[in-house]
C-alpha cells in the first residue's frame, strides 16, 4: 500500500507540473488547445490526488484500527476491579477505545460471594438502593429491569470531574454490572 501512495503522489504531481506548464505556454503562444490539455491535466492532477489522500486514510485508519483492538473481559476486570476470583465470568463487555466519545468499561459478571466481599473491601464505597428502570444504561446489552424492579448499588467517586465508578448488583448477588467513567 505505501508503494501505491507513492506512485499516486508521484503521477499528482507529475500531472500538476505538466498542467502549469502547459498553461503558461499555452498563454505565452495564445494556444487555446494548450490551455485545454493543460484543464484536463489539472482535473487528473486532482483526481490522483484524491486517490492518494484515500490511501493515505484507509492505512491510517488501519493502523488506528489495529492499535484499539481491544481488550478482553477479564483484562478490562483486572483494569478497573483487580485481579478476580476464579468464580468470575465476565458475561458482556463494552471497552472504553477513546475517551470523550467512549464514556465508560462496562461489564456484566457472574460472581460469588467471596468476590463480592473483595470488591466491596477495596474501595470505600457509597450503598444505595435504586428503581431498575432508572438506571443509565451504557450498553445495549444492559436490562436492568430484567434482574428486578430495585437494585443495590455501590459508587465510587474519584474526583469531582465525573470519573466515577458504579456497581449494579442483582438482588440475589450473582451478578454485577460494572460501570467505570474515566472522561
């Protein structure tokens, strides 16, 4: 792909020199067939510009592509939670890519009680109770109205700049969503 960007820029611009030269003639000698060939080679100066300029985009977005591939459920556990117990089965996952458009890592999990008490002893966390139709979600794959009409709910505050965290844990304490904002 690089070989065919520099042959694009190559032919723009040779396309280009040939164009303000025939221009230029084509005015000096009062040519009006110079100054048309000099138009033509103006427009395919610009078309193999722009051919060039999509390469050049589709091998950055490429390599942006490959660079955001993702991370899996349990390394996005590890990132915001710690390391997990062996009970845990992330469920769902949603990774924060680029922060500002991401807003937040959200997960799903199956956990056991014995997480549960880890997760709650780590940070200084905020109980409450909330309706589940109230909940924002950040996910399509997040129903909280299906685990119940009241969920318990553990926030975290990092700062006063909206970096928080959230966990959303089913009546029954089998599983958590994990909401963490870092904006």
């Amino acid at each position: 792909m690089t070989t065919n960007i520099i042959i694009g820029i190559v032919v723009s611009g040779t396309f280009l020199i040939g164009f303000a030269t025939l221009l230029i003639l084509g005015i000096i000698r009062k040519n009006m067939t110079m100054v048309i060939v000099a138009n033509v080679l103006f427009f395919l100066a610009v078309a193999s510009s722009l051919v060039a300029a999509s390469l050049v985009a589709e091998k950055g977005y490429e390599k942006l592509k490959k660079s955001f591939k993702g991370r899996t459920g349990v390394e996005m556990y590890t990132a915001i939670l710690g390391i997990p117990d062996k009970c845990v089965k992330i469920v769902n996952k949603q990774d924060q890519t680029l922060p500002k458009i991401d807003v937040a890592i959200s997960l799903e999990a199956q956990i056991c009680s014995d997480e549960l008490k880890r997760l709650l002893q780590r940070e200084k966390y905020v109980e409450q109770r909330i309706a589940s139709k109230e909940l924002r979600t950040y996910a399509k794959w997040m129903q909280p109205t299906k685990w119940g009409d009241t969920l318990t709910v553990y926030y975290l505050q990092r700062d006063e700049m909206g970096n928080d965290q959230f966990l959303y844990l089913k009546p029954d304490k089998s599983r958590i969503y994990v909401v963490d904002v870092w904006d």
